[in-house]
C-alpha cells in the first residue's frame, strides 16, 4: 500500500463522506436499524451516530480497511450500543447463519471490487425476514451524466479508492439475490451530479 493510500486517501474519504448531504441521507435510512446489525464497509464509523440506540442491540461492522479501523473505533466510544469491527471483506466473514436483524450498506457498493459475490456472501447470515437498508450513489438516468460518468470512472477510480461512479445499484442488489422493497432516488444537493446521484430504500433476501 502507499502513501496516498494509507495518509491521504483516509482523511479525504472520511471528509467526502461526512458532507452535509450525505448526512442528510444517512439520516433518511439508518435509524430505521434494528437489533443486531450489519453494516457492511463500515469505514470510518460514520453512519454510528445515527443509529437508534433503543432499537439497535450491538452493530457488527465489516471491513478490510485497518487504516480506517481506528476511526471507528473512536465513534464507536460516543454511542452506548456494543460495535464490533471485524477487519475483512464481506465475503470472508465468519458470521453465524441466521443471526442479523438488519443489513446496512452505505457508499460502499460502489467500492468493493465484487460487490454481486460480497452482498450474495452475506445472505446466509441474516435472519428471515431481515431488512437491508441501503443508501448508495450510482449510475445516473441522464444520458449525458452516464456518459461523463462513464468517461470519468477509470481516473476517478484511482484517485478515490476504488470507488466507481456508475453503478446500477438496484440492479446490482437484484442480481445478487435480493428484492428492492422500496427505492428513492435524486441528485445530491451541493455535489457534482456524475458522483452525486442517490438510491436509497430497502431490500430483502429473495
Ligand atoms: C467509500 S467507503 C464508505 C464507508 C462507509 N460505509 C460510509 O458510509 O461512510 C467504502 C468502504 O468499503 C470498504 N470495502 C471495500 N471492499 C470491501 C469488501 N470486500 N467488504 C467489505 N468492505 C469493503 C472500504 O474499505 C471502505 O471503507
């Protein structure tokens, strides 16, 4: 790993990530968490302020990223419920079968590199009936936003750790074996349309 990934690439990722309109929609998605939870690509810890401490019982956070590990530790010590980070993909978590109440994945599925074998790895693990609250950027509806994003992906793709600007992410959840339940989306405010468009809902195991 090199400089830029292991001193730059953290602290921009954790500002990018921490902007007042992705607040906003992490607002929209993760109080609606319950039980033992799921956040898979927990990164910095963000989303942990937002959760519901009356409804959530520990949060069980997965991600390969040990720089980003000691961030979420750190906002792990402002909530009261118990966070565990495993650092480890998605698809290489020792997870008991049936044992998760809600899966939460935020501005993740645009990074992990087989995001269809990492969400279909992580069937097993949820409960029947469990909920699957996501809240993503991705490919845009404009012809002339997808065509930019397009264009734009290889560089953007390096420059912000892997992250991919044109995602289908409903068809991704789909074609990893989930059902979208129900699914909003817009241009983020104050942000670049080819990175700002948003969907966001829920899903559940097909
Ligand atoms: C852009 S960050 C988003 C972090 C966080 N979800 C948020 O909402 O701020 C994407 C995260 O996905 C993680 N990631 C990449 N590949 C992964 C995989 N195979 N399994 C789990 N997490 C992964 C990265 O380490 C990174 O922390």
């Amino acid at each position: 790993m090199g400089f830029y990934e292991r001193y730059i690439l953290p602290p921009l990722l954790t500002c990018a990530c921490g902007s007042k309109p992705i607040r906003y929609q992490r607002r929209k998605i993760v109080p609606e968490a319950e039980g033992r939870v799921l956040e898979l690509g927990i990164g910095p810890g963000l989303n942990l302020p937002f959760y519901d401490p009356d409804k959530v019982k520990a949060v069980i956070g997965v991600d390969p990223s040990a720089e980003l590990r000691g961030r979420a530790e750190r906002a792990a010590r402002q909530v009261s419920f118990p966070v565990e980070y495993l650092t480890t993909t998605a698809e290489d978590m020792p997870l008991d079968r049936h044992s998760i109440d809600t899966l939460v994945v935020t501005f993740t599925l645009c990074t992990i590199p087989d995001a269809v074998s990492a969400l279909y790895a992580l069937r097993p693990a949820l409960k029947p009936g469990a909920r699957v609250l996501f809240c993503e950027h991705g490919l845009a509806p404009d012809e002339r936003v997808q065509r930019f994003q397009n264009r734009i992906n290889p560089l953007w793709k390096r420059i912000a750790g892997g992250c991919n600007v044109n995602r289908d992410i409903p068809a991704l959840l789909e074609a990893s074996g989930y059902r979208v339940k129900h699914l909003e989306t817009m241009y983020l405010p104050g942000t670049p349309r080819f990175a700002g468009f948003n969907f966001w809902g829920s899903a559940e195991v097909a």
